[in-house]
C-alpha cells in the first residue's frame, strides 16, 4: 500500500513538473508575442513621429515659400507704382515743356 501511494505520488510530481514546463512554455510564448507587439507598436510611433516631422518641415518650408513670394509680390508692387509715379511725372514735365515751346514758338511768329 505504501509503494502503491508513493508511485502515486511520484506520477503526481511527474505530471505536476510537465504541467509546470507547459506553463513555462506558454509564457515564453506569451511573453515573445508581447514583445514582438510592444517592438511593432514602438516602431509604429517612431514612423508616425518620423512623418509628422517631415510634415511639419514641409509646411515650415511651404509657408517660408509662401512668404518670399508675398515679399517679393509687394516688392514688385511697390516698385511698379513708383514707376508709375515716374512716368507720369515725366509726361507732365514733358506736357509742361511742350506747352511753354508751343507758346514760344507762338510768340515767335
């Protein structure tokens, strides 16, 4: 009776140490899938991190294009309006000049 408890015992222990190996089994696994997802979930951030920074260096560089053309936009602008001013300038000198020729050559003859 003793010998027929203590080989029950021993299988008991023997399936006690395979379950137990099981278990540690399915950890590892356990354990090698989460680390697998937190490896994906990591590398995910660090694309989306990488993205967001080359969006934001375009924008960056889009709105200093933006504002170059503005400046260079009012700059012409500017520029054409004193033309303006120049040439109208011009005509009423040349006007005024015609006109005191005009009256001289009038009183010529």
């Amino acid at each position: 009776m003793e010998r027929l408890h203590l080989e029950k015992v021993k299988e008991l222990r023997v399936r006690e140490q395979e379950t137990v190996a099981r278990i540690k089994d399915k950890e590892r696994q356990v354990e090698g899938v989460a680390y697998e997802h937190r490896q994906k979930v990591m590398k995910d951030e660090e694309m989306l991190r990488y993205k967001e920074a080359e969006v934001k260096k375009t924008m960056e560089m889009e709105l200093l294009l933006v504002k170059q053309e503005r400046d260079k936009t009012k700059s012409l602008q500017e520029e054409y309006e004193k033309k303006l001013v120049e040439m109208s300038n011009i005509r009423l000198r040349l006007e005024k000049d015609m006109a005191e020729e005009l009256q001289q050559f009038k009183s010529n003859y």
